[in-house]
C-alpha cells in the first residue's frame, strides 16, 4: 500500500515543484515586463528626460497623471523636486473635458513651456517639455 | 489568467505540503503521536499565513520567502523519512526560523544606524570565535559547535552574517575610512583573521564562504586592482599552505580526485553519496523506499544526494533551481535598491546563499572538494535554520525602498 503511494507521489512531487518553478518564473518574467511597458498601459504621463543619476535627488523616471498633479519642493506634491530654484508648489497640472492644462502657481522662478516662459494657463499637447529649475519634464498623451 | 497568476504558487505550495506531510505519516503511523500531527498542521498554516501575511505587509520582494518556503518543504519531509527525532526538531526549528525572519525583518526596517556600528560586528566575530575556542567541543574533526544549556550552535552561522555587514559598513563609509592609507590593507587582514580561525578550528567550508563573499564585495566595490590581486594571491598562498600542512586538506583533495581507494574510510561518504545519486535515477526509488541511512549525515550534508536518491534527480535540480532564483532574486533586490549600505548587505547575503548551496551540492556530487556545510534551509540543524532565515528576514528588509529624506542620490 505505502509503496503503491510513494511511486505515485514521487511523480507527483516532480510535476508540482516543477510547475512551482515554472510559475515563480513566469511572475518574475512579467514583472520585469511590466516595468518595461508600463508606458504602453497609460494614457498621460510625465517624463524625467534628464538622466536620473545626474539628479542629485530622487525622482521616478515617469510619473502617471489622473486627473490632478502638482510639482514642487514640498513633500505633498506628486512630483516632488528638491531643487532650491523650485518652488514649495510650482505648478499645477489638471485634467478638463478630456484635455490637460498647465498652470503656473506663481512660483518664484517660472516655469518655461517649449522655452517659453509660462505666462497663463495653457493647454497642454502631447510632446511639450516643461522645465522646472534643471529638470525637463516631457509631457506625453495618448488617445 | 494576470490576475490570479499570484496565487499559484503558494497553492502548488500548500498542496506539496499537505500531500508530502500525509504520505510521511502514513510512513511513520506506527510511532505518530498527536504533537507531531498537530506541529505538522500547524506549520502548512503558518507557512501559507505567513506568505499571505508577507504580501501585504512588505511592498518588498515576494517571491524569496516563497521560493524558501519550498525548499525547507523539500528538505523536511527528506528529514523527516530519515528519522522522525530529527523531523520534529526540524519542525520546531522551522517555527523559530519563520518566527526570527519576522523580526529580523521588522529589525532591518526599523533601524536606521546599522551601517555605524562597525565596531559591533567585529566585536561580535571576534567574540564568538573566541567563544568557540572556549568552550567549543570537537565533533566531526571541527570544533565549531558550543553548547551552552543542553543547545548546541554553530556560532560561526552567526558570523557570517556579522562579515556581512562588517563589510558592508566598511565599504558604504569607505570615503571615511579611506582618509587611513591603510584601511583596505586592514580590513584585509581582519578577514583573514577570521579565515585563519576558521582554518584552526577546521571548518574548512565555512572558510570557503569568508572567502567568496569577501572577494566578491571586494571586486565589486573597491577600487585598485591591487587589493583583489594581493587577495588571490593570498588566497592561493594559504590554500596551498593548508594543503601542506594540514592532512585533513590533504584528504579532501586526494578523495575528491579519486575517493575508489578509500571507498572504505576516508572515500566512504563521497562515494555513499554518488551511489545514492545513482540509485535513484531521474525520478528517485520514491520516500521511504530508498537507503539514504548508507550515506553518512544523508539529513545534514549530504541531503542533496538523499533527496536525490529518493525524491529523483528531477527534485535535485529543481533544488538547484530554486537555489538559482533565490540568489537571482537577491541581486535584483539590489540592483533595485538605492541605498549603498542595503545594496552591498543584499549582495553579501545573495553570495552567501549561492556559494553555499554551491559548495555543499558540488561537493555532494564531487565537482569540488567535499567540505562540512549544510544546505540553507534544506539541512537539518537549528543554528543553520535560524540563521538562514535571519539572513532571509535582512534581504527582505532590504528589498523595501528605503527613502530617507534628503538622501542624496548615488
């Protein structure tokens, strides 16, 4: 009886530590490409151009947009910028009827849209570049 | 399919478990008291809580404690055919190590001054030899074990991990220390030291270890090529030494390239295990239908080739696998990680469990000179359990983002 059972289970025990095997890896597999298409999935984002080892602070390399964002040196902003040229709450992004502005929050140093200062709330078109003190930001937009 | 790929893994856990324990007590029903049932009950749910537990509370790595919880799967029920003391022990055992996982886990997150405490962890080392010296008893032509009230340990489990971070908080304050022209030169010797010890108490394996995880960190963080040439060359000096003067080396290295002379004393084990490898072919004889108890030690050092023989060479390498995921997962915790002190204590555990499996399975299957190990995780033994699953709990502290204010970005 115990012998019928122990071949049976030596089978048994093979299939299963190999499909445990096989699982482990394959939710590693998608992890790793998640990360890497995360920018596929999202409809509007930031994007840190700069090389984030040149920034002598932490930032993500993108930053997903809902509906609101701000940007500045506070710790309550999404993006958060530890930059002393930047502003507690420099800029404010928000979403309308299906489009994003850009609004400056009267930040002491400005921010520039396509190298222009920003002046008044404008709208935002996929590709524009916004730099805040020595970080260019581009914003992307899908659909 | 996506959503519930998650819970997969720990199902094909839980059923392993569940399966392997029931076919374990249908072996041993003749001496099977409740205790015994209840422990093995007790740790299917702890293992599956405390896997469920983890995903919520660590925004960490999930899948080391997993990979981990297979493998001492693997080597209890293994434990447990050889003889059923043993498995019991290794059942409490378990408990403790889940149990010092959490809290070192909770301790490497809630601490922040690790990397000062260099002083500490050479203190540590130094005392825990010294402590072995002492009052360490011989067994098995090594005195590395002391037994202090009836529980015996290995302290030199525990000084791995201190190397550990001995050297991670050298080489995360090395713009510090460097100020000292020679302060490479005296971390060199310091290890040396160690390995020195280790050597005098014949604990050849452990040695190998000191050794692996020190020039691994010294390749990847110091700078000059001088330190790792003088390290190599001393590395081949002493070894070269060794096997001079000491016969025990000698031994090793003469039933490593041929054990079928001594195949009646000193080839005995090394040649026990090939056959048991042999014996069990690709699937194993099953559990309970093998005789690991030829192969000395078949529950500590050579439960790679127990397993083998009885479980298949199919489980022996999906153990290998395992062991590959795990260091895998151990540098991917620290390439992630962006704090030095972590990424250097990530790497060092990482190395500690790869060279060690390797050591062990390669010294099992004569690939390398056999050395007293256990297998992480695998093995019977407490003190390697317990301090398997510390350094476990640390790699899992580390693979959470550690964000200090104002930290500068490296």
């Amino acid at each position: 009886m115990f012998d019928i059972l122990s071949v049976i289970f030596k089978y048994v025990f093979v299939i299963i530590i190999y499909v445990f095997i096989f699982t482990i890896i394959r939710m590693i597999y998608l992890d790793i490409k998640t990360i890497k298409t995360i920018s596929g999935d999202l409809k509007a984002y930031l994007k840190v151009l700069n090389p984030l080892d040149t920034i002598p602070y932490k930032m993500e390399d993108t930053y997903v947009i809902e509906d609101n964002l701000t940007i500045g040196r506070g710790s309550d902003n999404l993006v958060v910028i530890r930059d002393p040229y930047v502003s507690k709450h420099h800029l404010k992004i928000l979403l309308d009827e299906g489009n994003y502005f850009i609004e400056d929050l009267k930040s002491s140093n400005g921010t520039i849209l396509n190298n222009s200062k920003l002046e008044d709330v404008s709208i935002l078109k996929s590709g524009d570049i916004i730099k805040v003190g020595d970080i260019d930001l581009m914003f992307i937009h899908k659909g | 399919m996506g959503t519930n790929i998650g819970k997969i893994p720990i199902r094909l856990l839980f059923l392993f478990e569940i399966l392997s324990l029931s076919l374990i007590f249908i072996y041993r029903w003749d001496n099977l008291d409740f205790n015994t049932f209840a422990t093995g009950i007790g740790l299917v749910l702890l293992v599956y809580f405390s896997n469920s537990f983890l995903r919520k509370i660590s925004s960490g790595d999930h899948y080391i404690f997993l990979i981990v919880s297979m493998m001492f799967s693997i080597g209890l029920i293994m434990i447990f055919r050889i003889s059923s003391d043993l498995g019991i022990k290794q059942l409490l055992w378990l408990l403790i190590g889940i149990g010092v996982f959490f809290a070192s886990y909770f301790l490497v997150k809630n601490i922040e001054f690790w990397d000062k405490m260099i002083l500490v962890y050479l203190g540590t080392a130094y005392g825990l030899f010294a402590m072995t010296f002492i009052l360490g008893a011989r067994l098995r032509g090594a005195i590395n074990w002391i037994s202090i009230g009836g529980v015996s340990f290995q302290p030199a489990e525990v000084t791995k991990i201190a190397l550990i971070f001995f050297l991670a908080s050298y080489y995360y304050n090395i713009e510090k220390y460097s100020k000292n022209k020679y302060s490479e030169w005296i971390v060199m010797g310091i290890v040396y030291s160690y390995i020195g010890l280790l050597f005098l108490q014949r604990d050849l394996g452990t040695a190998l270890i000191f050794f692996g995880i020190y020039t691994g960190l010294q390749y990847i963080y110091c700078n000059g090529r001088r330190y790792e040439i003088a390290n190599l060359s001393l590395a081949l000096l002493g070894g070269s030494l060794g096997y001079i003067l000491f016969d025990h080396v000698k031994i090793r290295v003469l039933t490593w390239l041929n054990p079928w002379p001594y195949i009646n004393d000193k080839g005995y084990q090394i040649t026990q295990s090939l056959f048991a490898i042999a014996e069990g072919s690709y699937f194993g004889t099953g559990l309970g239908r093998g005789n690991p108890s030829f192969i000395p030690l078949s529950y500590n050092d050579f439960i790679f080739s127990s397993i083998s023989e009885e479980m298949g060479v199919f489980t022996g390498i999906g153990v290998i696998m395992l062991f590959v995921l795990l260091v895998y997962r151990g540098f991917k915790i620290a390439l992630l990680q962006n704090h030095k002190f972590y990424r250097i204590v990530a790497i060092g555990i990482s190395l500690m469990f790869g060279l060690q499996a390797f050591i062990i399975i390669g010294g099992a299957i004569k690939v390398i000179p056999l050395t007293g190990l256990t297998l992480p995780f695998i093995s019977y033994g407490g003190s390697s359990i317990v301090s398997s699953f510390l350094a476990l709990g640390i790699l899992q502290g580390a693979s959470e983002k550690v964000v200090k204010e104002d930290e500068t970005y490296e």
